[in-house]
C-alpha cells in the first residue's frame, strides 16, 4: 500500500510541475506580445510647446483605429483649462 500512495505522489508531483511549466510558458507568451501603441509612440513629433502623435492603431477586434494623442512638450507653466 505504501508503495503506491509513493507513485501516485510522484505522479501528482510530475503533473503539477508541467502543469506550471505549462501555464508559465502561456503567460510569458502574452507578456511578450507587441505593443498595440508602438505605431502611435514612434510617430510623435514637437510642434513648438505640444508634442503630436498619430497613427491608426488597432482595437480588440483589430479594426484600425485613428489616434492623436497631443500633450506639452515640457513643464507645462501652470495650470491650463480643458
């Protein structure tokens, strides 16, 4: 009897450690997916005092979006209205 419940727990020890392997594998896999804003980071450009980007990025479901992002090039002196 003392013999099996020993399998059976190097059995378990083995599913569990691929199982682990396995999930750590999927989760590094979705860490280093590309970034859905990489195309909107590398077309910024300084116009005076604001910093511009645009680019069409993608959504969820990969429908190409258009985005414009726009912010101070610097310390913004104080504060502005919206």
């Amino acid at each position: 009897m003392g013999a099996v419940c020993h399998s059976v727990q190097r059995v378990m020890r083995r599913y569990a450690a691929t199982l682990v392997i396995a999930l750590s594998a999927a989760f590094a896999a979705t860490a280093r997916a590309d970034d859905p804003l990489a195309a909107l980071h590398s077309s910024c450009h300084a116009t005076g005092a604001l910093t511009i980007c645009a680019a069409k990025i993608p959504s969820f479901d990969g429908t190409p979006l258009d985005a414009t992002l726009t912010y101070p090039s610097g310390r913004a002196p104080r504060r502005a209205a919206l």
